[in-house]
C-alpha cells in the first residue's frame, strides 16, 4: 500500500510551482492539519525544501540531494518490487541485510539500498567496490514458486533487465557476459550475485544483489581495476540521479519477472541472446585439466552456455574459466 509519505510528496511534486491547501491535503491523505504539519518537518529533515503560506498551503522548492526510501519510491511505478524498502548510508553488504530480513519473513519484492557498502561482494566472494554516492547498491528479496534448479534463470533475468535499463535510459548498449556481469565497452559495469535458501524441492527464498557503477570517473576506479572496470559517467560522459535509474530498473526487473513466471524462460533467453556479450565469437575455455577454443552460440533453458569447439561439437557449460579477451585487440 501507498505510504502516507508517497502520497504527500507525490501531490506536492505534481502541483509543480503551485500551492496546494493544508485542507486539501488532509481530505486527501484522511489525516489531520497537524498530521500534514509534521510530514512537513520531517521531509525537511530529509533534505525537502518546503515553502508554506498562510491561506495558500505547501509547495515543494526543491528536492533532496541525498538519497532516501522517498526520493526512490515516490516516482517509482511498480506494483510490488520496491513497494518495501529498507535504506541505509552504510551497510557492510545489502545481502547480508536482506538475508536477515528474509528470515524474519520480509515479504516478496522487498528491497534493501545502501549509499555505500564496506564490504560489498561478488560471486566467489570476490570484493565489489561500493564508494559512496556514486552507484546502486541493491538487494532483492523474491519469493518465486519455482523449484529449485530454476534458480538460476533469475539472475539471467535480472541481467536483461539491467541492459534494458540501462539502453533506455543512458543510452548505453550494455552487454551480458555469462553468467552474472553487465559490460560495456569490454569493461565491467555491473554485477549480480544471487543466492538462495532452499528445501530439496522448495525455495525459501532468494536474494539478488546488484552493484551498478554510475556516477564514478576514472580517479575514482580503483588502479588495479582501471583496465577492467568502468561506471556509466565514464562510457557516457554523463551523470545520472541513482534514484531515477533505481526506478526505472526495479520496473524493468518486475516486468521481466512477471513475464518469466508466467511464461517460462523461453520469454526471456532471446532478450539474453541478443545481449550476450561475445555471441558467436570464440574465446578460450578451460575445465578441469582440459583448455580449448570455443564459439558462444547461446544458453540452454536452464542457464548453461552453449559453446561449439573447432570441429563443430558442442558443449554444455555449467561452470567453466573462460579466457573472455581472447580475440579483443
């Protein structure tokens, strides 16, 4: 349900310039003058400007710079992703949050955003760097009534509804390099890390974190990452509002996850295939004590890579090290 918060922002920013009553307001919202008054101050602790007249009423000057749940979620249209949210300035990780909240029984589409993480992870607890004010730090908490070993597709679902964000907003041609990252220009913009408790044959629930660089420039990327990662402001030359590009994903991910429970993921793979990073190239692919060249020819239903060798067999790749710059000049 629409907070009370929402809504007082949401009339506020739709009157643009203009002044709304205290008393329509308060038919509005169903709640007192002095309700409305104590929203009032406490929007200006978040950062709200807020200008009021007698006999006039209420008008918002100016939005917040920082980020909060009502800068994310007063312009956000969804239907049930995001519609709870849990903001914080600083978390050691947004997983380990959601995974708490997840227990306790925080309800499907709930989400966890950080301003920063101290100790922000990627698969293979690899470390993802989580500066300040300058990307999207998110967790997800679904509850899909799938089994188990379909798990995966999510995070494949996910990447497409990252790309799609980020074509339409930014303007970027983003790609999915298999299975979890989102590259642009053949360096790392963003991540996705999902993780699951499950039962043999029933999930609990799964948790998809992303990390999407933003609004970093080059100083700011680490110099043992400035040849392999980069932020949206680096590949564009533009800077971009997190809370705008924070609801514009959550509603590309909720269209696309609706799209995947109720029509397979057979309605997502040609998103996937489309943006896959290298398809129909060949880069190198070593498992266990075997090493050899191979082109990506797609994904299979489940989520494994599909790669053909030099004699035109083809292989099912569930876990693999590949060697993705063979070929990259």
């Amino acid at each position: 349900m629409e907070s009370t918060r929402k809504k007082l922002i949401t009339l506020l920013a739709n009157a643009k310039d203009s002044f709304v009553s205290g008393q329509r307001l308060s038919e509005e919202l169903h709640i007192s003058r002095a309700a409305i008054w104590k929203h009032m101050k406490a929007l200006e602790q978040e950062g709200y400007q807020i200008e009021g007249v007698s006999r006039k009423g209420y008008r918002i000057v100016s939005f917040p710079d920082k980020m909060s749940i009502n800068t994310i979620q007063w312009d956000l249209h969804t239907k049930w992703l995001g519609q709870e949210m849990y903001y914080k300035n600083q978390v050691d990780s947004t997983q380990t949050i959601a995974h708490q909240l997840a227990r306790e029984g925080a309800d499907h589409g709930t989400v966890v955003v950080a301003d920063e993480q101290l100790k922000g992870r990627g698969r293979l607890h690899r470390p993802w760097d989580s500066q300040k004010g300058k990307g999207i730090w998110m967790s997800l908490i679904l509850r899909p009534d799938i089994e188990p070993q379909r798990a995966p597709q999510l995070t494949l679902a996910s990447a497409v509804s990252i790309t799609r964000m980020l074509e339409k907003v930014c303007q970027a041609e983003a790609k999915i390099k298999w299975p979890n990252d989102i590259f642009l220009n053949d360096r790392k913009l963003a991540g996705i890390l999902t993780e699951m408790q499950a039962e043999q044959d029933l999930i609990e629930y799964v948790i998809i974190g992303m990390g999407i660089n933003v609004n970093q420039v080059q100083e700011d990327i680490p110099l043992s990452l400035q040849d392999i990662a980069t932020s949206v402001k680096i590949e564009t030359g533009s800077s971009f509002q997190r809370e705008a590009l924070i609801q514009d994903v959550l509603k590309e991910i909720e269209t696309v996850y609706d799209q995947f429970m109720e029509e397979g993921f057979s309605a997502v793979k040609p998103y996937w295939e489309k943006a896959a990073y290298r398809i129909g190239e060949t880069v190198t692919v070593k498992t266990r004590n075997l090493k050899w060249d191979a082109v990506l020819v797609g994904i299979q239903e489940d989520g494994a890579l599909i790669v053909e060798d030099q004699s035109g067999k083809r292989e099912i790749l569930y876990s693999a090290e590949i060697d993705w710059k063979r070929g990259i000049k």
